[in-house]
C-alpha cells in the first residue's frame, strides 16, 4: 500500500499506544533449531491490553520482514505480553477517520501485514497466552499453528457486536479452517449474545487451537511442541472442513439469526455472514479484498459510530457516574435491611449477601410469607452452589447472612435499608417511618420504588436527607442498570454511600433527578403507550408490535409489555399521566386487559392471545408500519429534550446508557438519541439533534 | 514396635540454567517462577509419579522474602499445580539450603514418615543480593563472637588463603582455568544439558526469550586473563571474581523416594543416600567447613578418602576447594573432583546449588559402575560445612 496512505492513517492515530513486536531469538529445544520469538507488547500492564494501530501494524510488520530476510532460523512464533495476547484493533482513530479511501486503507494495512505470517519460508507458531480479542485472534489465525493457554480468559470476535466484521482475515480463514458452523458462533451467534466469549479449552476443542497448554509454563511447552513439529515429529492433523451442505445450512442458520434478532437493523453481522458464506469459493486474494470493502463501507457507517459510543458508554462513562458526590463521603454499609419478602425482595437480598458479604435482614408482616422470602434466597443460594458458582462453604455463609425478622427492631444495627413493598406512597411512608423509628440517624434509607416520588417519600421523616431511590430493573441479575435518585433534601453523603454500594452490586448507577418514573419506564412507557394508541385507533396489533423491528431492539413492544406485566405498566402510565397529563395517556384498553386479570398477552405458541387482542381492539383509524414507528421516534425525541431541559439526567449519553443497561437496547443504535440524530427525527421535532458531532461517551 | 530405617534414593534432577545476577537472563523473572518450572519438569519426566503420591515439597533460599518469600516450598507447589493436598516448607541453610532440604526431607523418608519428597532450592541474588534485609546481632562484634570480615564470604576466602599459605593466587587461578575447561568440554560432550529446563524469560525492552544453557560459563579463560583481575576483598589478595564463583540467579529440585516406593511406581533409582553429615568451624573461615563435615562422615562410616570415587564439591572460591584437597591429599587436578566441573564456571545461586552437585553425581554414577561412592559437599556461610555420602546403584564391583 502507499506510503501517503499510511501516514494518512498514522496521523488519524496520532494518540496511538503503539504495540511493538519485539524479536528475540530462541534456541528451541531437541536441537529443533532457532526460532525468532515476537512479544507483542504496548509497554502498559493487563489493564491496558495491546491493540493494532497503524503504528503498531508497522512495527510487526518490520519484526516479519527481519525474519522474512533470514535463512538461518527455522521457525517464527508470536504470543503477547502477561496475561493478554492483543486484543484487536485500536478504535481510537476510527471517529477520525472522514472518507471511505482511508478507512479502506486502514483495513488493507492490517491485511498486509497479518497475511505475511502465513506466507512466511518457515512455519509460524501463535502462542495465545492470554485474552485475544478481533484482531488479535486475526493474528493467531494467520500463523501456520496455534497453541492456546488453558487458563485464557477470553478469546472472541466481538466485530459484529460493535459494527464491524471480523475484516484483518477473520472471516476468510476462520472458516476455512473449522467450518462455517462453528466459525458462525465465534463471528454472529456470540457477539450477538451479549457479546459472548470462549475460554482456552473451548478454543481448543473447538479445532482453533492445534494444542492445548497449561498457563504456568505455556510458552516453554508450546516452544518444546513447535520444535517437535518443525522436527517432523508431530504432524498436526485438522479434521477436513465440510464445504457442501454443511456450510450452506451453517451459513442459511446464521442468516436467520440475523434477520430474527435485527430485523435489518444493523448492517455489520449481515455482512460478516456473507463473508463467511463466500469464504469457502474465494481465493485468499478475493477473501481479504472482500473483507477490505467491507470494512470500509462499515467503518463509515453510523451504526459503527453508534456502536462504538455505546461501547464507550458501558466502558467508561459507567464506570465514573455523572455527578456522583466523592465516594470518601461514603459510609460504611456492615448490614442491610430489606423490607419485604416478596419476589423482588427476595433477590435484592441476595444480591446484598453475595456482593457485599453483609447480613441481609428480611422483615414481613406474615411469617409464612417471610419464611417463603427466606427459602427462596436459600435455594437460589443452592442452585449456585449446584452450578458451582460457590463451593460449600460460600453456601453455607450466604445462607448465614440472610435470615428474616418479623419485626423490624432487627434493622436497628443495620446501615442500609432498602424497602420493596407495594408501590403506594401511603405504605411506602409508613414503612420508612416505621425503619426509623429503630435505625441510626445516619443509616440510609432506600427504595426500589419505579414511578414514585422520592421526596414525597422522604416528607414525613425526621431525616430526610438519608432518603436514596435506588432502582432496580427486572430480572435484577441479568439487567445492569440501577437508577440511582436524589430526592429534593438526599445529602451528598446518602447518595455517595448509594454510589458505593451499587459499585460493590456492579450494578451500572446512573443518577437521575427525583422526576416521574425516572429515565427508563418514562420513556419505555412512552414508547409503548405510541404503539398501544395506534392499536386502540384501529390498527392490528400485530403490525403495531412489528412497526418498531427495523430498531433492532431484543424484544417487541408487546413482549416487554408482557414481561413488565399489563398492571405494572398500567400504573407507572398512570403515574405519567398525572404528572404529564398532555403527553402521556393512559390507555382504556390496557385497563380492561388489567381488569380481565389477563397478565399475559401472547399465548404460548407467541400468537396474541385472542381474547387480549379483542380486549385491545378500538376504532377504525388503522397506520401503517412506517406510521406508528415515525410517532413513536417523534414521541421518544420529544421526551428526551423535555428531560434533558429538566435536568432529569446531566446528559443525552446518561439516556442512552440506561436504555442500554436498563432495557437491553441495542448498541447499534447507541442506546437512541444517536439513531434519532442519524435518522432526522430530533432535528424535525427538536430543531437541533442530541449530539453536535459524533455522539461522545465522555 | 522397633522401626527400621528404610533406604532412600535419588530419582532425578533438574535445574534452570543458571543466569548471571544483575542484567543477566532472569533479570526481569521470579524467583518463584523458577522453581514451579523445575517443579513441574520433574513431573513430567517421571510420569510413574502420581503427583499426589508426594509427601513433601522442601525448597530452600538463603533470603526469603518477596518472591522467596511466603514458604516457598508450598507456594511453588501450588503454583506448580501439585493437588493441594501435597504440603510444602521453606528451608535455609545458605549455600547449603537444597542440600539441607535434601537431607532433611531424605531423612524424613528413611524415618518412615514420607514416601516421596521433592527438595530443591533456589536463589535469585539479583532480586535478592546476598545479606538482603539481615540485622546481625550487635553481639556478634562487640563479644567478638566472630571476626568482623565473617559476614564478608570473599574476606572469609582471603582469610582461608593464609590458613593455607600454601594455596597460591596462580594454584587458585589455575584450578579456576580448569574448572572453566571441563565445564566447556562436559558441555561440548552434552554432559550438562540433560539436566535443564529451559526456562521462559521476560523482558520488558526485549520481549521474551528462552534460557536454554548456563550463562556464567567463560570457556577460553586463560591463566593470563585470570593474572589480570582485581581483588576487590583486599588489596594485593589473591580471590578475584575469577577464581570465585559469581552472583547467580537459577533453581534446582530432585526427587527422592524410599527404594521400596521408587519400585512400587517403576521410578529411578540412581543413588542412595548412605549418610550425611555437617559441621560448623569458625565463620571466618567458613570455606574450610567441608574439612570437618567430612571427617565427621568418614569416620562414622568407618571410611577412608581412598573410598570415594567421585566428588562433587561446591566451588565458591578456588582456595576452599584446594584447602579441602590439600587436607584430604588430593591433587589439585585428581579426576576424582568436578570431574565436569564446577561452580567458577557454571554459577552458584546459593541455596540451589546443593541438588546440582547431586545431579551431576548421578548421571557421573551412570557412567560409572565401578564406583561405589561419592560425596557431594559444600561450604556454608557462618562457618560450616555440609557432606552427603551416596552408593551408585549402578555400582558393579561387587558382582
């Protein structure tokens, strides 16, 4: 490639950490002869992993070409540094980048280089040590054979989950070397399930790996097999790839996978499976031309830019919330109280029992229903023990930890108590009044309230300023995001110590102003309520719930509807609608399904049940698809700017990450306001669009 | 019920290869990284030994803390991947620490309370230059309970120098010469390499690489390079850094077993362990200390000098050797002594070096089964000496 084009490409990378390619020569054993052996390494520790850069390419393809001009070695073996391989490309630049010929010649560096190590005179040898990520395990794929530490974390192609396809040679020679099925899980099925990884054995099993090493002493093995192969005395036997029906069957899943789960949404998986399909008839040439095309169409996409601010989003921004208080102002939390012993309450205590290794109190009015609170947390204690999550006596002390109380005088030592009763104001005073009237005046009040207002909740009580909304999303395990709300007198102390707590749960905290349903249900009810009007105006609601497929979101506005549950729901709509009676309605017919006691909606074969679907019925106005997703884009647009101008959240990018984090909304959008951007519909409704530039985690 | 002493051999060996203290192969390696590659390499070379069959993991260093720290002995057998249940203790007798642990767990073995144990040791003099972290007793000097240059080995060697007027600076740098030349000549010969583990070394500027062979050695030392050096201990001395062994960085580990045990698992079993003996003289002299430690084992043994066929002795500085061989009546160059060499060229990381003199004696027994007995013997700071008597179980005389 040309020499302007690279230096093109290193200005875009002006803030490249360059990972070197150090050579060293090794004698390898059995008088094997002598190998060059490259370290990659970015001079940084585990936290900051090696990753290729325009730099970083040249400085490997130097350490390739030295080896390329000698005669006297016999063998070139690549492996990274402590603990990591290389991790993929540096990103950085890529929000530099501002024509297609560039990030053409980004993807055509990477492919000039990585593709020597397989047209090397002597055999090349990866020697994957740690954690391999894109381009890293590009590089592995390149070398003529791979050994792999049992103890690597983490080894995937997180391409497609980003925006990108595994476009350095990943797409072509992961194939071609274990088969299109198999390939397809390491490049669709995993980025596409919560960015899913492989761990060292699995690559070996999986035919990636030639051989399988333990990590105390990985790479002298793997030296001591490489030698035994240069040798002659191990031949590497790799089972033949089925380039027929297997292939086309493999190739034809992945597609509906794709088209299940996106909808078209997102470009990049699409692409990569096509790749992959092509992969089997294509020269070595054509394959890394493909990828090279690819690469520079996706580059320029703004599901990419989308997709790496939301990357950046659960990276960075959630890891230092916007305006946390300092956490030094925190308090200690030795015990926690949970006021309830329901379902809700039942996890949250466990949560509190493994995360932070504190007694957990449950109190209930009713001894059974308390008792069943109890077995509930112990035998979800006994499942992970059974999965082997925790050994017997980490069983045995979470089992310890939560107990329950009829009374709530066994809350008086405790620091942190989180109420999760019904969700009425009345009660939900009367308990806090209740707690403290036998806490200290300093412990933290808490609730896992979704729609109330937490000063209101905080009124009556002698202090106030230790009342903390701390909101939880369904199911509490899987869901990252955990509102965290500031009541009108919430202390900076009470809300450090929320801060830190929700640390320890490693829950994602985002904190939001003390205004109607906070971020999530405001607008998830919202968008909802878009679809349900169009269904009660006289539209079927099966193309209602489909209108809003081409976002990509991981479920339908009616399966979320059923997940949430219809009196659930109705109520945060009504919630709303007291507050912002103008823009949200509460919908009739939701009522009557509530009043039906129908809490699904979708029979079991995922065909609206008959009778929900006559109960949600309504006038003769019917919209079409583009229609109800055009209202319900404006509708989205349109609160957001409300909520910013309100200061509900410091930012768009708070938005985002708690639909990300709290709803499971997708990366290729970046959470919404980048998409709403891109597509025109805050510029129409708000006359200026979220993000001036390119949307910015930080 | 009486018990009865059971037999003990030594099954194998292996060591990383020695690196030079400072900037050398390991300066950027653990220590305890070495001894888990030493560990490790002598469970793969005897795969008759299930891992959980070992009683006991003794590992000596001279300074043990840092990464020689936490009892060694059990740390590196976790990080090795030994079952957990297999214990593991740290040792420490200085330059005599993985001979000690050979005894000591050797004689666990014949007292019946082990089957198998692996001792060894090891030193990163780098990482830990020798008297790291030491607070010596005030005592020590003002009772003159030792002369101030004992804590000093180079001085204690100057010192040994006028005990034997006789050991001449040329007679020490001569045998230095020697010394390099049978190391040069055992390795061209691949007497050495049998024994090594090759170990992976990190740098942070040069990436890794791999220690594949001893890096002290100096072939081609002559006796006009040697006439060249200094004497850093005293001026116009004669114990220059080469008629002395140097800083070192490197480990060592064997396998011993009861003999009954070693056939029950079909293991090696290359020497015995006949006796062992130590004894302290005074620590400004400490490299006369072999002398006595030997003595003491001869003459319990009911043995002359005129019975060992081989001897494996530690050479921390020329002059203590020749002090040993001049009171034996040895000839400086008897083929009986190192006969592959010693410690001025291959390194010696104090409390490692003890299981190389052993493992060279038994591939030495190997070679040859008209031997019956051998020592392997050491000088030890704070004045004392170490000695270990082995049979070779190849021994053929007595057919």
């Amino acid at each position: 490639m040309s020499n302007s084009a690279i230096d093109q490409a290193r200005e875009l990378f002006r803030d490249e950490v360059v990972t070197k390619a150090l050579s060293r020569d090794v004698e390898l054993p059995y008088g094997a002869g002598t190998a060059v052996l490259i370290t990659l390494d970015n001079g940084h520790d585990h936290t900051r992993p090696n990753t290729f850069g325009p730099a970083g390419l040249l400085d490997l393809d130097a350490a390739i070409e030295a080896a390329r001009a000698r005669t006297d070695i016999v063998a070139v073996a690549v492996t990274g540094k402590p603990f990591i391989f290389a991790v993929g490309a540096d990103l950085s630049g890529v929000d530099a980048i501002q024509n297609r010929e560039q990030a053409l010649a980004i993807g055509k560096l990477g492919h000039d280089v990585f593709r020597k190590l397989g047209e090397l005179h002597v055999p090349t040898f990866a020697l994957v040590n740690g954690a391999a990520m894109g381009g890293g395990v590009e590089v592995a794929l390149h070398c003529t054979y791979r050994t792999v530490s049992s103890g690597v974390p983490a080894f995937s192609l997180p391409e497609a989950f980003l925006g990108l396809v595994p476009g350095w040679g990943g797409t072509y020679l992961l194939p071609n070397l274990i088969g299109a099925e198999k390939a397809l899980k390491l490049i669709i099925d995993n980025p596409l399930a919560q960015n899913k990884v492989i761990k060292g054995t699995q690559v070996f099993e999986m035919g990636i790996a030639d051989a399988i090493f333990e990590p105390a002493d990985f790479v002298e093995e793997s030296l001591r097999w490489a030698a035994k192969v240069v040798k002659g005395d191990i031949t590497v036997e790799r089972p033949e790839v089925d380039k027929g029906e297997a292939w086309d069957n493999a190739v034809n899943m992945a597609r509906f996978t794709v088209e299940g789960k996106l909808h078209g949404a997102a470009p990049a998986p699409a692409r990569a499976v096509e790749l992959v399909a092509e992969a089997r008839n294509r020269t070595r040439d054509e394959g890394f031309a493909a990828e090279d095309e690819a690469l520079a169409d996706l580059i320029m996409s703004p599901e990419l830019k989308a997709g790496l601010y939301a990357f950046d989003l659960v990276q960075k921004r959630a890891k230092r919330p916007a305006g946390a208080p300092d956490k030094s102002l925190a308090r200690k939390v030795t015990k926690v109280g949970v006021v309830g012993a329901g379902l809700m309450a039942g996890q949250l205590a466990l949560l509190f029992a493994r995360r932070l290794d504190v007694p957990v109190v449950m109190t209930d009015l009713d001894q059974e229903r308390l008792d069943k609170g109890v077995a509930y947390v112990h035998g979800e204690v006994d499942k992970l023990l059974k999965k082997g999550r925790v050994n017997q006596d980490k069983a045995n002390r979470l089992k310890g930890l939560v107990t329950g109380s009829l009374t709530k005088d066994a809350f008086s030592d405790a620091d942190f108590v989180i109420e999760a009763v019904f969700e009425k104001m009345e009660v939900k005073q009367q308990v806090f009044a209740e707690v403290e009237a036998v806490v200290s005046p300093e412990a933290i009040l808490a609730t896992n309230t979704s729609s109330l207002s937490i000063t209101e909740m905080a009124s009556g009580l002698k202090h106030p300023e230790r009342v903390v909304g701390f909101h939880f999303f369904n199911p509490v395990a899987v869901l990252p995001l955990l509102e965290i709300i500031r009541g009108e007198k919430t202390d900076d102390a009470a809300l450090a110590t929320a801060f830190t707590v929700a640390k320890k749960l490693k829950k994602t905290a985002v904190l939001c102003k003390d205004a109607p349903a906070f971020v999530v249900n405001r607008l998830l009810t919202l968008f909802m309520g878009e679809v349900l009007a169009s269904v009660s105006e006289g539209t079927e609601p099966e193309t209602a719930d489909r209108a809003v497929a081409p976002l990509g979101l991981p479920m339908s506005p009616l399966m979320l509807l059923q997940l949430v549950g219809p009196a659930v729901a109705l109520h945060v709509s009504e919630t709303l609608h007291e507050a912002f009676p103008e823009r949200f309605a509460v919908s009739a017919e939701l009522g009557e399904v509530v009043k039906a006691g129908k809490n699904a909606i979708f029979a079991p074969d995922f065909t609206i049940d008959p009778e929900v679907k006559e109960l949600l019925k309504g006038g003769d106005k019917p919209s079409t698809e583009p229609e109800i997703l055009d209202r319900a884009l404006r509708a989205l647009a349109r609160e957001i700017r409300i909520m910013l101008d309100e200061g509900v959240v410091a930012e768009a990018a708070d938005i985002d990450l708690c639909l990300i984090t709290g709803a499971g909304w997708p990366f290729h959008t970046g959470g919404i306001t980048p998409y709403l951007d891109k597509v025109g519909v805050s510029e129409a409704v708000n006359g200026k669009p979220f993000h001036e530039d390119a949307p910015k985690a930080l | 019920m009486p018990r009865t002493a059971r037999d003990v051999v030594f099954v194998d060996g292996a060591r990383t290869p020695f690196g030079k203290s400072g900037k050398g192969l390991y300066a950027e390696t653990r220590a305890d990284d070495l001894v888990v590659r030493v560990i490790r390499e002598l469970m793969r070379r005897n795969p008759g030994l299930p891992p959980e069959r070992i009683d006991e993991v003794a590992i000596a260093a001279t300074t043990q803390i840092g990464d020689q720290g936490l009892t060694i002995g059990r740390s590196a057998a976790i990080l090795a991947g030994l079952p957990k249940s297999v214990p593991g203790y740290a040792i420490d007798r200085m330059c005599a620490g993985a001979l000690t642990a050979v005894t000591t767990a050797g004689a666990g073995i014949a007292f019946g309370a082990y089957d198998v144990v692996i001792a060894g040791g090891v030193e990163h003099m780098g990482r830990h230059p020798m008297g790291e972290g030491v607070d010596p007793n005030p005592r020590f000097l003002t009772e003159k309970l030792v002369d101030p240059s004992a804590l000093v080995m180079g001085n204690t060697a100057e010192n040994l120098h006028d005990r034997y007027p006789g050991i001449t600076k040329e007679r020490a740098d001569a045998y230095a010469v020697r010394s390099q030349e049978k190391v040069a000549k055992a390795y061209a010969d691949g007497k050495i390499q049998p024994d090594l583990v090759e170990v992976l070394v990190r740098s942070a500027e040069q990436g890794y690489g791999l220690a594949t062979k001893d890096e002290p050695p100096r072939p081609g030392t002559d006796m006009k390079t040697l006439a060249g050096l200094k004497t850093p201990f005293r001026a116009h001395g004669n114990v220059t850094p080469g008629n002395a062994a140097g800083l070192n960085d490197g480990a060592t580990g064997a396998i011993l077993a009861a003999e009954e045990t070693a056939a029950e698992l079909g293991l090696d079993a290359r020497m015995r362990l006949v006796d062992f003996s130590f004894a302290g003289v005074e620590p400004e002299v400490m490299g006369v200390g072999p002398v006595p430690a030997t003595e003491k084992l001869l003459a319990r043994q009911g043995m002359g000098m005129d019975n060992i066929g081989l001897i494996e002795i530690n050479e921390a500085f020329a002059v203590q050797v020749l002090a040993f061989l001049e009171h034996f009546g040895i000839a400086d160059d008897d083929a009986r002594v190192n006969p592959w060499g010693g410690a001025i060229a291959l390194g010696h990381p104090l409390a490692s070096s003890g299981v190389r003199l052993m493992m060279q004696l038994a591939r030495q027994f190997a070679e040859r089964p008209d031997v019956r007995y051998g020592i392997t013997t050491m000088c030890v700071g704070m004045g004392m000496g170490g000695t270990v008597l082995w049979e070779n179980t190849n021994y053929e005389g007595g057919k």
